[in-house]
C-alpha cells in the first residue's frame, strides 16, 4: 500500500504518530507560530491552541487529532483473522489533514516540593517535521492492541481513490486453493475456513486441524498420501 501512494507526505504523517506515540507530553501546534518553554507551563496551559496529542495507541492518537479539529478519520478497509487468511487482524483508515501541524515533545518533572501539586519543572524535548494538509492511508495490524504499519500519501479521498486496495496482493485475502502435485486433487476453502471442499474431482474433503507430514510451506496428501499439497491464497 505505501509503494504504491501517489506521494511522499505519508511518511511525514507515519514519522508523527510514532512522535506521539513516545513518553513524553506531546502537543500539536501551528508550524507557522513559534511557542517556546513558557507556552508549556502546566498552571498556564492553553490546550485549545496547544492540544495535547500523545498516547500509546495509533487510533487514539489519531481520535485526539481529530478532537483537536486537525483530521477528520473513516475506516475503509478492516479485515479480521476469522474472514480472511491472515496472520493478524489489520485496519485501513482513510485520514484527511484539514491544516498542517507539528508536534512538540515536552517532558514534565516533580521536584520534592511540588509532588502534589503541577510540575515545577519542565523542557522541551523534541520537534516533528511538519505534516502537510492533504489525505493519507494509515495501515494497523495487529490483535487486541494494533502497531502502526504504514502510511500512505493519497491524492484524493473519494472512494474511488480505495477500490485499488482490494486489487492489491494480500488484500481480501478470503480464498485458498489446495492441490496435490502428484494425484492432482484440488480442494478449495472460502471466507477464512479451514475446512477444504473438493473441487471438481471426487477427493473427500478435510480439515487443516487434521493435516499431516508438514513440510515447509506443504502438506502430505491426504487423498493419495504420497503427494505433497500446496497452497494458494488470493
């Protein structure tokens, strides 16, 4: 997906959600107006000018942005484990930046005589890049918590600007061939199952859970027994 982007700009995008997916404070902030250390005083702070951006996740960082007014995000592709032949679920969302933005790490600290009270100490530890206006595609895989995999950089974000996705290798991955390089069975699964059904021959079908004699990327036969089966997802 991402050698495949119409730009470059994604990997501005990709290099500040994992900005804001660091330890520290980080807040967005125009790149045209300049802040310095008293902006990130925490008695003072202004987060309607300087939101505060960071967290642990993509789609949180991302729901932070927009609730700051700076994206605006829609799912375009979510395909999970139990409907297609992948290794981990993974998520498509089309993200359109309204403005350009840059993000401003800051690190706050408790001395001993303001523990319970606002940090009387704090620096500014680091600057992204600019992200420029314009659309994006950010590519998550992953289980219960999804890592960011990608960013591309899109020219429009109509839908017709996705449909090359499904069209894609590996995208809407929801059919396995099987066959037997010796007896010439072929089976087929669909939708993620694992339960071959023969295809035009008259081979019993079975499951995977019951395969045997693996070897690399194939099975044994389990028609003649002495051939190797391989597979095919598309």
């Amino acid at each position: 997906m991402t050698a495949s982007a119409d730009n470059p700009w994604g990997r501005r995008l990709h290099d500040a959600l994992v900005f804001a997916m660091g330890r520290d404070e980080t807040f967005a902030v125009s790149p045209y107006v300049s802040v310095n250390h008293e902006d990130f005083a925490p008695q003072s702070l202004d987060e309607s000018s300087l939101p505060e951006v960071g967290d642990r996740a993509v789609d949180a960082v991302l729901s932070r942005l927009e609730k700051a007014g700076l994206v605006t995000t829609r799912t375009v592709l979510h395909e999970s484990t139990s409907e297609n032949y992948l290794s981990d679920n993974r998520i498509v969302t089309a993200v359109r930046v309204l403005r350009p933005f840059a993000l401003v790490s800051v690190a706050y600290r408790w001395s001993s005589r303001s523990l319970l009270g606002y940090a009387d100490r704090w620096e500014i530890t680091d600057r992204s890049y600019i992200v420029p206006a314009g659309c994006y595609l950010v590519g998550e895989v992953g289980e219960l918590v999804y890592d960011l995999a990608g960013v591309a950089g899109m020219a429009g974000d109509s839908d017709d600007t996705f449909y090359w996705l499904y069209d894609l290798e590996g995208f809407s991955a929801s059919h396995c061939l099987a066959g037997c390089d010796s007896c010439g069975a072929r089976w087929s699964a669909e939708c993620g199952s694992w339960r071959f059904e023969a295809d035009a021959c008259d081979a019993r079908s079975w499951s995977f859970d019951d395969a045997e004699g693996f070897e690399g990327n194939t099975i044994a036969c389990p028609r003649c027994a002495s051939g190797r089966v391989g597979f095919m997802i598309f």
